[in-house]
C-alpha cells in the first residue's frame, strides 16, 4: 500500500491529469489536481498570456504542499518548473516527495495544447514553461518519463517506481 506523496509534474500538456488520477486510481489515493489550488489572479493572468511569477507560484506551492502533508498517500498534479518549486512543495509537505517527470518532444507538447479545449492555458506560454523548466537532478527523488508512451505505459512505470519505496 502507497502511504508517500507524490506529484506527476511537467510542463502545459504533457498529462499530468490524466497520469496523475491513473496512479491514484491504481495505488487507491487521493488525487488532487493543482491547477484548482491557484489562485483566481493567476488564472487571470495565465488566461491572458501573462506567464507566473515565482511570487505569483509560492502560495499556489504551499497549497500543494499542504495537500500532500497526510499521513496517507497522496498524488497531486503540478508543473513543479524549477528545483526551488519542488523543494517548497516538499517542506510545506513536511515529508518526502517524489516527483513523476513528465517530458516530451516540443512538437507533441505544442500539438496537444492546441488540441485541448477548456483550460485556461494558453498554447502561447509553452515557451515560458520550457524555458522556466529546471529537469529533476540525480539528487532529486524523481523518475522522467516520456509522454510518447502511451498514458497506461506511464501509469504502471510510475507506480512501480513509488512501489519501490
């Protein structure tokens, strides 16, 4: 049985939504989806094209991080760009957290922002993601998975790395 934290992170599109509910539907956690933790301001902002700043993102992690601070297990979704945001999630967490690296070609990120429809993500702040984009280090307790895979593929890696715990 899972009793960690986890968050599926990486930039607009590349599934942490639905990788993310496929892992907590299989280890039998909560899910928690990170884009409802922002603020209206920032959606405000993201709507308009308007990338976040790290002041805009420390409360939005702190959320997060208050999320995942059950005893029980937890996965979350969010972007969690750069190490600083990982590690801000991790202590308003006040335990360990593993991160699931959700990565992929450029080309298929932009495809399947263009492709969705109702979210408040703009396919134009792709570019800020990306250049914002800090991948988890070897120091890191996280695992990179390529969002080519298909979404089942990414579900059973991911568990089996939080399983390995």
């Amino acid at each position: 049985m899972f009793k960690g934290a986890a968050v599926v992170m990486g930039v607009a599109s590349s599934g942490k939504t639905i990788v993310g509910e496929g892992i907590a539907r299989r280890l039998a956690v909560p899910f928690v989806e990170g884009d409802r933790l922002h603020a209206p301001e920032s959606i405000a902002k993201m709507s308009a094209g308007i990338p976040l700043t790290d002041e805009d993102r420390w409360p939005w992690l702190a959320r997060i991080g208050g999320a995942l601070a059950k005893p029980d297990g937890v996965v979350a979704s969010c972007s969690a760009l750069k190490k600083s945001y990982r590690q801000a999630i991790e202590r308003a967490a006040g335990r360990p957290v593993a991160f699931i690296f959700l990565n992929g070609r450029r080309a298929l990120l932009e495809q399947r922002i263009r492709d969705r429809s109702g979210h408040f993500m703009p396919s134009s702040l792709l570019d800020s993601q990306l250049a914002t984009l800090e991948e988890p280090g070897s120091d890191e307790h996280a695992i990179a998975l390529d969002i080519a895979e298909n979404p089942d593929v990414l579900v059973s890696q991911a568990c089996d790395f939080l399983l390995e715990e």
